[in-house]
C-alpha cells in the first residue's frame, strides 16, 4: 500500500475518533455547582499558563527558525515553524 495513501488513511481515523471523543466528553454535564466553578478556575489557569509559555516561545522560534534558513535552508525553517505552529494550535 502506498505510505502517503496509508498516513491519510490514519490520519482520518484519527480525526473521526477526535471528533467522537470530543462530542462524548461536550454532552456530559455536571449539574454541581462548586464542580463548575473549579473547572472553570482550573481552565482559567491552564489557558493564564499557554498564554505565557507561547509568549517566551515565540522568540524560540523565530531565532531557531532564522538559524535554520541561514545554516541548512529556508525549507527546514519553514517545516520548523510549521510545526511549532500546528504544536500551539493543538
């Protein structure tokens, strides 16, 4: 089988299966109060925490990404930062 045809194939299991999942753990509802609140501290806090970890990254990146269009080629730069993109997206 071809390897590109294969990963596409994975790759789309594994977005059916995430959008499963998600759409299971979005249904379930939590009807006490004091849960709630704590969930929404403890989102407030994680999202407080990927604000300032992108925040000293992205200075990382674009360095790291200079260095490798200067030292290899554009293109690794370019995979670089692509990747450091679709790792904050997710």
């Amino acid at each position: 089988m071809n390897m590109l045809l294969l990963t596409g194939v994975v790759g789309a299991l594994a977005l059916g299966y995430a959008a499963v999942a998600s759409g299971k753990i979005g249904a379930f509802k939590v009807d006490h109060a004091r849960v709630n609140e704590l969930s929404g501290i403890i989102q407030g806090g994680a999202m407080a925490f990927l604000y300032r970890e992108y925040k000293a990254l992205v200075p990382f990146v674009i360095v790291v990404g200079a260095l490798l269009a200067w030292k290899i080629n554009p293109q690794s730069a370019v995979c670089f930062v692509c990747g450091a993109v679709c790792s904050a997206l997710t």
